[in-house]
C-alpha cells in the first residue's frame, strides 16, 4: 500500500504488512501495535515523517524503515511501550539523501523491552540521535548501530539510554561502531548513559576508526580491487540489518538491492 496522505493511523494486524510513503508533503503516523507484527516501511520520498508508536500490553512489534529517499528528510518519531511490550525498530540507511533523525521509545510498563538498530553507508550526511528511557522496573532497552562512511560522508550519532528513578532491575545496553575508509571521512559517536537508580546493569561500546590497512592488503593480494574490498567489507558490517523481519521474499529483495547500492557506492 502507497502511504500519500499527510495523517494516517495504523493498526498492523498480527503476521507482516507492508507500505510505501511517496509524496512531497509531510506525513505523520499514528501506529498502534496489538498484536505480534512486523511492519516494513518503505520511504521512497517525503519531507518530513513524525512517528508515534504506542504497543500495548503485552503486543509483539517490528518496525524496519528503509529509506531510500534522494533528498533530505526529517524524522521524529516517539515509541511508547507498556507492559510486557517488545519493539524491535530497525533503520536501514544505504541511499544518498541527507537523513536527520530523532528516535525516542520509554520503556512505559514493567517488563517492556526495546531494541533500536541501524545500518548506514553514507557518502552524505546522516544525523541520528536515538534516546531509549527505562521508566518502570525490570525494562531492557537496547542499541545497535553500525555505520561505513565513504569519502564525502558525514555520519553523527548520539545514542543515549536512560533509567529513571525507581527503575529498578533494568537493563541500559549499546553498541554503535563506523567503519571508514577515508581519511578525510567525518564520523562522530557519543554514547551517553544516565542512571538514577543503584539495582540496575548499563554498559556501552564505541568505536570509531578506518578498515585495518593490513587487512585490506590481504584481500587485494588476492586479486580483489580496493573497491571491491570496500564493498566486501561494508556489505559483511550491514548486510545483518536486512533480517530484521522474518519474511523470506523480503529478505531477498532487501538483500539485492542493499548489494547493488554497495556496489554503486563503493565503485565512484
């Protein structure tokens, strides 16, 4: 289905659904997640998309944002997930428009759980800023975020997980990593964690560097080109984004086109 309206609401029925947004106006999104659903969100043009997610009691949802856009977009979105909620968002990122993002999800209800992963290979600017709040007890709120940023590229990322007052047996993990291969490259990470309660288990990693040299002249003295490299290698640090949802005819088609892209990429 091809979202063009600038308001719609969405109550996924449980199993997968799919839809497009193509239109030069702003689009908002109401989503409501009830049942055990995943949800793949095809961003082929727009000027703005603002994302309010609410999951509700004991609801099942997966959400991968594949944008593929050629011209700046702003996102903002807010997931709220209650009792016993799981959400799983995942972003995948490989075309050149420039991306400004703002994620927020609070953990609501105890026993919620969110996951937030992203995939970026950038040439432009992609700006992400990813904040996951634990406010009731024994919530679990993840990070992943994997980027390659090729020569021209801007990549920032501010990850930031939050555990209130009272939260106790919650959990604060992330990891977010960019891969470059240029020196001129332009990548910024600053995990941030902000605990007010002592019973809780929080960690971050970061890591920010180029392709070890060593490595590539391994694969080269093999007879593979610094650009085939360059997509091998970027194709094995995000290709994992593509299993976000479990539907095989999915899966392949993200999986070619995620290839082609690397390819397109790594080979100007």
């Amino acid at each position: 289905m091809v979202i063009t309206e600038k308001v719609i609401t969405l109550i996924p029925e449980a199993g997968y659904s799919s839809y497009d947004i193509d239109t030069e106006e702003s689009v908002s999104l109401q989503l409501t997640g009830r049942y055990d659903s995943d949800l793949f969100l095809r961003i082929r043009k727009a000027a703005d998309v603002t994302i309010h997610g609410t999951l509700e009691e004991n609801a099942k949802f997966t959400l991968l944002v594949w944008n593929e856009a050629g011209t700046e977009v702003h996102f903002d979105e807010i997931y709220e997930v209650n009792r016993n909620a799981s959400l799983h968002v995942s972003y995948g990122e490989v075309f050149q428009g420039k991306t400004v993002r703002c994620t927020k999800v609070t953990l609501l209800g105890e026993g919620a759980f969110a996951d937030v992963s992203s995939a970026v290979l950038t040439k432009t600017e992609k700006l992400f800023e990813i904040t996951v709040t634990s406010d009731a007890p024994n919530t679990t709120g993840l990070m992943h975020n994997y980027s390659v940023v090729l020569a021209g590229g801007k990549y920032d990322m501010d990850a930031v997980g939050v555990i209130t007052k009272g939260s106790h047996g919650s959990q604060s993990h992330q990891t977010s990593r960019s891969l470059c291969f240029d020196a001129e490259m332009n990548s910024r990470i600053i995990p941030k964690l902000i605990i007010d309660d002592n019973d809780v288990q929080a960690s971050h990693a970061a890591s920010l560097g180029r392709v070890d040299e060593e490595q590539l002249y391994y694969m080269q003295s093999r007879g593979l080109s610094e650009q085939q490299c360059t997509a091998l290698l970027s194709t094995g640090y995000l290709m994992p984004i593509v299993d976000t949802i479990e539907n095989e005819e999915l899966k392949g088609i993200l999986r070619a086109e995620l290839e082609e892209k690397i390819s397109e990429l790594c080979s100007i």
